[in-house]
C-alpha cells in the first residue's frame, strides 16, 4: 500500500476524531458511554469516509495504481453515485466505492479502538452546579421556543 494511501486513512481517522469530539464539546458528554449513547456513529462514520473519497480522477487513479485491490474488487454497494460519480459500472466509479468502503471499515475499527482506549477524546468534567445549570438553560430555552401561542414581538 503507498504513502498516499496510508495519508488518506490517517485523515479519515483524523477527521472522525475531531467529529467525535465535536460531539463531545456542544452536547457536554462525560463519557464514552455517554457518547454512545447520544451520538449516531454509523451515520458519523458513514459522513466522514464518503468526504474523504477523492473526487479527482488522478488522485483516485494513483490510489488503485498502488493497491490493486481497489481496482480490481466488486463493490458491496455497487459503484460510486451521487453528485461527484454518475454509478455507471466505470473503472473511476468501482475504485471510488471501493475506496468509500476500505474507509468505512478501517474507521470501525478505529471506533473499536476508541471503544477500548479512549485517551485520544477528551471528555467535559462537570460539576453537579454546573449540570443543573445547563438543565435550567436548556428547560428555559425550550419554554421560549415552544411556547403557543407564539410570540410576535
């Protein structure tokens, strides 16, 4: 496998990462547990390898050139579609769905990484004071946006 390919896993990996602790920061999770339970991660790790397939030919080109396989492999989900591939059955289309999903995999399992050692996240520590504050917050911002009949001021 070449360089380029090994840059492009560590970007997905990268990239989910600072997905995750994005999640982490606007919806203040104090733990893994947490995270999982407030987050959709097929849908993150779905996100972040599709943004990171290459929409240039070249690029995707130079890929299959050092890794046969993405060339050579039937896709699960049949070829690339969307607004960057028109699912045609072209060599260009099977290497980028192919790329899509050695992506897709290779970020479960830095998922399962994540799942055992999660070092690399960093989680809010609230205080109790501070977790009933954002309750109060979060209670009189839902008053005021939901409030019947609306107010027209």
């Amino acid at each position: 496998m070449s360089r380029e390919w090994w840059n492009l896993q560590d970007r997905a990996r990268e990239s989910l990462l600072e997905s995750l602790q994005w999640n982490i920061d606007s919806d203040k999770y104090e733990s893994f547990e947490e995270l999982e339970q407030g987050i959709e991660i097929s849908d993150i790790i779905f996100e972040t390898a599709d943004s990171m397939v290459p929409v240039y030919y070249s690029e995707l080109l130079d890929l299959a050139a050092d890794n046969n396989n993405l060339a050579t492999d039937e896709p699960e989900l049949g070829p690339a579609s969307g607004s960057n591939f028109d699912g045609s059955n072209s060599p260009v289309n099977i290497i980028a769905a192919n790329v899509f999903e050695a992506l897709e995999s290779d970020l479960w399992d830095y998922w399962r990484e994540l799942e055992s050692d999660d070092s690399d996240l960093t989680f809010i520590d609230t205080t109790e004071e501070e977790r009933k504050e954002f309750a109060r917050d979060a209670m009189v911002w839902f008053s005021k946006a939901y409030s019947w009949p609306p107010c027209l001021a």
